[in-house]
C-alpha cells in the first residue's frame, strides 16, 4: 500500500482580505471600493502636504531647513577616505546606472517565476513616475547644492531639491518590497522584507546628506513624495485586484480565494 499523501493546511485567511469581505457583505462592493481608495489616498493626501510643508521652509529659509547647515556639518565630522569610498560605491546602487540594473533583474526574475506581467508593469508606472517628479522638482525648485568644498568627489551639477537617488530608492525598493510581500504568507518574511527596504531607503538617503551632494531636506521631502507616490500606486493595483470579486458579490456570490 502507498502512504496516503501529506495533507498540508491551507494558508490563513488574509485578515486583509476579510475585512473587505465583510465591508462587503454589511454594505456594498462599491462601498469597499472606495474603503481602499481612501485608505491608500488619505496617507498620500497627508505625505503631499508634508511635502509642502517641507518645500515652504526651503522656500523661506526657516523652519525644519534650519537643520540643513548642522547635518552637513555633522557629516563633514564623521569622513575619512576610506569610509567616503564606502559610501560612495554604495550610493551609486541607488544611482541612474545601478538602481535600473538592480531592479531590471529584480523584476525579470519575478515575472520568470511568477509567469506574470504584473512586477514589470507596476515597477515601470512606479519608476516612470518618480523620474518624473525627480526631473519636474528640480526644473521648478532650481536649489542650488551644498558647496563643492563640502562635497565628497565625484561632483554632481544638477539642482538639489529633491534628491532623485533618495527618491527614486523609496519608490523602487518598495514596490518590489510590496511585489514580493503579495506572494510571501510568513508575517516574519513579510516584515524582514519591509524592514529590509526601509533600511535600504534610510542608507540612500543619508549616503547623499554625508557625500555633500545635498541638503538634509533635498532628502526629507523625497522620502514623503515617495511615499505618496508608493501609495497611489498600490492603491491603483489593489482596486484592479479587486475589481473581479466585486463584480462577482454585486452579483451575490464571491469568488473563490485564490491561492
């Protein structure tokens, strides 16, 4: 006789997923539609206007850009050769060169094994995105960057403000990061996944305050921009993910999870 297969458990229920369902069932689909709409815009809504807030003390000089000059300073503090070659080669992974290599192969590998159009698609629209408000940004603002006595060679010309290493890390590393997390059910690997393209944003975006290449709030507002950018995005995806079970409960039965 053949031993009977291993019956493996099926994975949880999403907790996610089963809010949405009973937002569902309690209201309506339509209703649940707008539920992650606004629980995706509301934090992009509030991250814009951190932005501004951001971009009005550069504008006038006061405010959180007061602690532009200190963390220059600060850094100046903390270099030597060696650790200035460090940081260097690892801001350059971030850079227009090493950050689409990086990403290019993250994303081809996941299409391979996922058989999916998904990870290019949504890593395109985020990147295409971010290399927008990066090029928009600096056009409009024209901040000029620390001086050249302050920075740590090779030298870059372009304006300041925001910084588009930062700000194309953050949006980058977390769409991957949130690509990976849809196919990942240990709440462990989920986290060491987030956490681990927080420190990646974090290290790019301080690599560029301690190389002298920009301000401390060149930094900030490409985090919140980002961010809000990331969120938009997601959302976008979550209400095209959507969309077929809520077809399906407006017609009174839900579909089947998939696995």
């Amino acid at each position: 006789m053949t031993p009977d297969p291993v019956q493996r458990p099926a994975p949880a229920e999403n907790p996610l997923r089963r809010l949405l369902h009973a937002i569902t069932r309690a209201t309506s689909p339509h209703v649940t539609l707008l539920v992650i709409l606004a629980a995706g815009l509301v934090p992009a809504l509030a991250l814009t206007l951190v932005s501004a807030e951001v971009y009005d003390s550069v504008t006038d000089a006061d405010g959180i850009a007061g602690l532009d000059r200190p963390a220059l300073d600060q850094a100046l503090q903390l270099r030597n050769p060696e650790l200035d070659a460090a940081v260097t080669g690892f801001t350059n992974l971030a850079g227009t060169v090493g950050m689409p290599i990086i990403a290019g192969l993250v994303v081809l590998l996941m299409c391979l094994r996922w058989r999916s159009w998904t990870p290019l698609i949504l890593t395109a629209a985020a990147a295409g995105g971010s290399l927008l408000m990066t090029v928009t940004g600096k056009a409009l603002i024209g901040r000029t960057r620390p001086a050249l006595a302050d920075a740590v060679p090779p030298y870059e010309s372009s304006a300041s403000f925001p910084s588009g290493h930062t700000l194309n890390s953050i949006v980058i590393a977390g769409i991957l990061a949130y690509l990976v997390i849809l196919h990942v059910h240990n709440r462990r690997a989920k986290a060491a996944v987030v956490l681990a393209a927080a420190a990646f944003t974090f290290a790019v975006g301080m690599s560029r305050v301690y190389l002298g290449h920009h301000w401390l709030t060149d930094v900030l507002v490409a985090w919140t921009l980002g961010a809000a950018w990331l969120a938009v995005v997601i959302t976008a995806h979550q209400l095209l993910r959507r969309l077929p079970e809520h077809r399906a409960a407006a017609q009174g039965s839900l579909p089947r999870r998939r696995p």
